[in-house]
C-alpha cells in the first residue's frame, strides 16, 4: 500500500475557523493523518463526507444546521464505516449520552493536548470507543437518570426560558393542571423540589441550552 492509501482520512466540523486550524495543525503534523476537507455547518458537513469519504469525522456539537448530533446520526446512516469523535466544549451528561446514541465513537472536550487527540483518531479509527474517565463518568450518571417525556422536555425548557404555568399551558395548548403534573413527574426525574432548581440541572447536565 502507498502511504497516502495508509493514511487516516479526517474531516473536521466545527463553525470556528480559528478552531478549525488549530485542530488541521495538530494533526497534519503527523505523516499517518490526513486532513481531507473542513466543514462548518451540517451541510457541508454531509456534503464533505459525500466526496471525501473521510475515516474519522472530528464533530463539533454546536454547529448550525441542526447541530452535531443531528449531523452525527446522518452520517452514520449513510457512511456507516465513518468514525466520529466528538471534540466540544459542552460536559452534559445529556450532551454526551445524545452523541453516543447518535453513534459517536468518542467524546472528547476542546484543549486536549495533541498526544491526546492524536491518540483518540487513531483509537476510533481501529473500531474503539474513546471516553476519558471524567466523561465517562458523566455518561454513567446519565444513564442511571430516568429519561425525561417529550412533553416533560418541552415543559422543561419553557421553565428555562422563564414561562410561567400560565404560559406554558397557552404555548403548549394543554391545561394548567397538566403543566403541573409534568413539572412535578420531572422534577422527581431530575431530583429536585422547584422551579428554579429543575432549570439549573437542565443547564448543567446539558438537557437545555441558554
């Protein structure tokens, strides 16, 4: 085999161009990696890996176009043979938990050093699953939290952005009673007595984003 046939094929996602470089240095300083195309959003993410047929996709979460979960999943249906590891600044556990789902291979946070990332293409590139041990930690504590309804989840993010019973019944079109039985189900999911308490575990697990 050639070199350039050896080497391992990477895309890298993510919507900061300065972040985008930085990455593409630290790995094409190595001869077995190859930086084959950059994206900034889901589109152009779907449409490199189209022409590009990359190995290992480095994916970030907070792209525009549907977000890197979203753009994940789409890539393991259609390229099933492609890795993506996860590179993000978000520790959710919901965070994490949503991109394995998708079909992450890894989840690493920005400002690894470049042992560490390099590390972690070439594991996900051989078929392993790459999780330091305080993300996999996180992963742990999702999995033993009970998963929120749909409808628990809307209400949960209308308490985020501040809605009132009153509110969120008109914005969901249900009855005020029910608005209280679902806040009273997830806050019992979530381990909390109130309101406010449910929006700061939403925000720090990574359930809802501000």
């Amino acid at each position: 085999m050639s070199l350039m046939s050896e080497r391992i094929r990477i895309l890298i996602v993510d919507d900061h161009l300065a972040l985008r470089i930085g990455l593409a240095a630290m790995l094409s300083s190595k001869a077995h990696l190859n930086v084959v195309a950059e994206a900034a959003d889901n589109a152009s993410a779907l449409a490199a890996c189209a022409e590009h047929r990359p190995d290992v996709v480095l994916m970030d979460l907070r792209i525009p176009g549907g977000g890197g979960v979203d753009a994940t999943l789409a890539i393991r249906q259609r390229w099933p043979t492609t890795r993506v590891l996860v590179v993000t600044t978000f520790d959710g556990d919901e965070d994490i938990h949503r991109a394995i789902a998708a079909g992450a291979s890894g989840y690493l946070l920005k400002g690894l050093s470049s042992a560490e990332l390099v590390a972690a293409v070439e594991a996900v590139h051989r078929g392993k699953t790459v999780m330091p041990p305080a993300v996999a930690a996180l992963f742990r504590e999702r999995v033993l939290r009970k998963d929120l309804s749909p409808r628990e989840l809307e209400v949960l993010r209308l308490i985020v952005d501040g809605s009132s019973n009153k509110e969120i019944a008109q914005q969901l079109q249900i009855g005020e009673e029910s608005v209280k039985t679902h806040s009273k189900s997830l806050f019992q999911k979530l381990g909390v007595a109130d309101r406010t308490q449910a929006a700061i575990e939403a925000i720090r697990h990574g359930i809802v984003h501000l």
